[in-house]
C-alpha cells in the first residue's frame, strides 16, 4: 500500500509539474477522466490493459497508437510509463490527487451547480464568468438538473453549499413557523 501511495505521488506530481495553465489542466484532467472511464465501461479494454499475457510494450505501442493525436502529449508519456509498470489500478488515485495538486498550483476552483431545468449556454457562462470573478478563480464547473427543485439554484464552491433553491426557502420558513 505504501509502494503505491508513492507511485500515485510520483505520476500526479509529474503531471502536475506539466500543467502551466488551467487550459493545460483542463486537457490533462479530461484526458485521465476519459481513460479512466473507458477503462470502467469497456470490459475488453479493462482486460486488455490488466492481461499478464499481452506484453507491455504491445500495450504502450496501442495505446500510443489510439490516442497520440487526440491526448495531452505529457499525459500520454506519463500514461506510457504507467502500463509499463502494470499501475493501471491505480490511475483513478493518481486522477485524484493530481487534480488536488493543481487546484493549488493554479488558484482552481471546482462549482458544481444544479438547477431545476436545463440551462442554455448563455445562462451557462453567465453563471461561469460570474462565479469566476466572485470568487476570484479559475472554475471547474459542471452542471446538473434536478427536477425535485421548484426554482432557484443549488451551487457548490470546492466544500460550500449556496443553496438559493425555493425548496431550501419554503423548508426554512416552515421551521421557523413551526417554533412560533
């Protein structure tokens, strides 16, 4: 365990020192996610990049091969030297902690906001450019519909709820009505 906690540290903090920018992050961080994703979706590239059988330079040379023109050229070398070491397990830790390490290293925010209908793109980045000067950050954002919501927002900045929903209003005044 410890082995691989140095591991995760060694592959985060070199794709950390590769991002000079939040647009550097951005293609880093969607790089991993994707990867990572195929890796949980596609069973038959899971087995592919786990297989004892299929030599880790096959690996590599496919890999480079599928994703070299659309990747983050540090994130595919790094991505190189994890199957070549067989710690594809551990890519969702290293995804983890890099993104913690340069949420520091850039002044990143991570906003998640949730709405009660689907937004528009100019109601998106309104929102965005908003929160971004507000806060004085770069922003991660992603939004999310809930229909449960009557109306308002629900906007979670790294740790802190705002939550403006009239669900949230209506459940306060009830509270404060019930104790008169």
């Amino acid at each position: 365990m410890k082995q691989n906690l140095k591991k995760i540290n060694i592959y985060s903090n070199l794709l950390n020192d590769a991002v000079n920018s939040f647009d550097d992050f951005i293609g880093v961080k969607n790089g991993l996610d994707k990867f990572n994703q195929s890796l949980k979706d596609d069973l038959s590239i899971n087995t592919f990049f786990k297989s004892k059988t299929v030599e880790n330079i096959e690996k590599m040379s496919l890999f480079e091969k599928a994703v070299s023109n659309s990747m983050n050229v540090i994130l595919v070398e790094v991505l190189k030297v994890v199957i070549e070491n067989d710690d594809i397990s551990l890519l969702k830790e290293v995804a983890k902690h890099f993104t913690l390490l340069s949420k520091q290293k850039l002044n990143i925010a991570f906003v998640e906001v949730v709405s009660s209908n689907e937004m528009n793109t100019d109601q998106k980045d309104d929102i965005s450019n908003s929160l971004s000067k507000l806060i004085n950050k770069k922003i991660d954002i992603s939004f999310d519909v809930d229909k449960n919501l009557i109306g308002g927002l629900k906007i979670k900045v790294d740790d802190t709820l705002y939550d403006s929903s009239l669900q949230t209003k209506l459940e306060n005044a009830k509270s404060k009505l019930v104790g008169v």
